[in-house]
C-alpha cells in the first residue's frame, strides 16, 4: 500500500460559501486561500515521496483519513473542513471521487500548534470490501 502524510500548519478552516447567483456559487475567499494551502502541501508531499523513490499514483482508489486538530474548544463542522481536499485534486488523485473511504477525525485542541494532518494511502478494491464488510449486514440480520 502506497500511503502519505503530511500537516497544515494553523487553525483549519471549515469550508465556505458565501454566496451564489443562479448557477454561480461564490466562495469566501478564506476558504479559497485554505484550500490552495491543502494543494501546495499535497504538492510538497508528493515531492517529499518522489525524493524517497516513491511514485505516486493518481489513478487509484485512496482512503483519507484527516485529523483536525483545532487551537480551541470551539465548535466546528468537520465535514466542512473535509471539503478542502478538492485542493489536492490534480495532485494526489485526478479527481476526489476515487475517494472510496473517508475518515474525520477531531482531536483535542492544542493551542500551540493547530492543525490538519492528512493521511492518503492508495488502497486495493479487496482492501475496500474487508473494510466495508462489517457495514454490510443484511437489514433486520440483528448485526448492528
């Protein structure tokens, strides 16, 4: 298994829309600059592995898993900081839907040193199915 991590430094940001007109969505532009910060780290990253001899693929299926590690107590929407992966698109996968498994994880706060660890690793279609398999009960199996 092909895997790679690598860490935001700073508070992470929920992603955010501002506005939208029609058809037109309109990002703030704090979650705009965030996300371009997912994509260089995901950059640095990759360069990171190259150096170690490692290729990455793009064209596999990846688990994610993130841990948000926010500098306080207060309360943030998890699945909005997950969205700013569509910044590694184009570097760690060609497009985020060969994201077969999510992971978003909170941690305790840490004043000190705030932020997001990313965790990627490029998983086989038998890795997903044993992963997947104790959520696969039959409705009404009594398997919860």
């Amino acid at each position: 298994m092909t895997a790679l991590s690598f860490s935001i430094p700073g508070q992470p940001v929920p992603y955010q829309r501002v506005a939208s007109s029609g058809r037109q969505r309109f990002t703030a532009p704090r979650s705009r600059a965030y996300m371009r910060s997912v994509g260089l780290h995901a950059v640095q990253a990759v360069a990171r592995a190259k150096r170690a001899g490692i290729t990455w693929p793009t064209d596999a299926r990846y688990a994610v898993t993130l841990v948000v590690v926010n500098g306080d107590r207060r309360a943030r929407d998890l699945d909005n900081v997950a969205k700013n992966l569509d910044g590694a698109t184009g570097v760690l996968w060609a497009d985020d839907s060969q994201i077969w498994c999510l992971r978003v994880i909170r941690a305790e706060p840490d004043k000190a040193r705030p932020r997001l660890v990313v965790h990627v690793a490029a998983v086989s279609a038998d890795w997903l199915a044993l992963t997947a398999q104790p959520f696969l009960a039959p409705v009404g199996s009594g398997v919860v």
